[in-house]
C-alpha cells in the first residue's frame, strides 16, 4: 500500500502544475483540456482572474487533502512495521 501511494503522488503531483504537456503531445487540440490550461486562460486570456485565483485555490486544497493522507498512512505504516 505505501508503495502504491508513493507512485500515485510522484505521477500526480507534476500533472496539476504540468502547463506545456498539453501543447506539446496534443498540438494544442481544442478538445484536450487540463486543469494548468483553465487556470492560464483565466487568469491571462480572460478578463476574470479571480475565476483563476480560485480554481489554484481549489487545486491547492486538493493538494493539500491529498499530502495530508499520505503523510499519515505512511506514518501509520512505519508506526505498524516499527512495533
């Protein structure tokens, strides 16, 4: 189970931030959409930036949850290997 959450945070993490991928394996195609393109076009191609600054509010609160339960089942793990 620890390794399993190891490999989900190393392959989710980069992908919330991950802004250019999109262009580059899709050519920009109007129907791949990720959440790095929503929050560059509100915040630089709109004239709502705070439709922007709320989506990097939800996805840092998503981040956030999701660290936090895997510090704590990997403490609990080396807790229940430790005794």
């Amino acid at each position: 189970m620890p390794g399993l959450l190891a490999a989900s945070v190393i392959t989710v993490l980069p992908m919330f931030g991950d802004y250019y991928t999109n262009g580059f394996l899709t050519s920009g195609s109007p129907r791949t959409e990720m959440i790095g393109n929503q929050i560059e076009f509100y915040l630089r191609g709109t004239s709502q930036p705070q439709t922007g600054a709320s989506l990097v509010l939800i996805l840092s609160a998503m981040l956030l949850v999701l660290m936090a339960y895997y510090l704590v089942v990997t403490v609990r793990a080396q807790r229940s290997v430790a005794t």
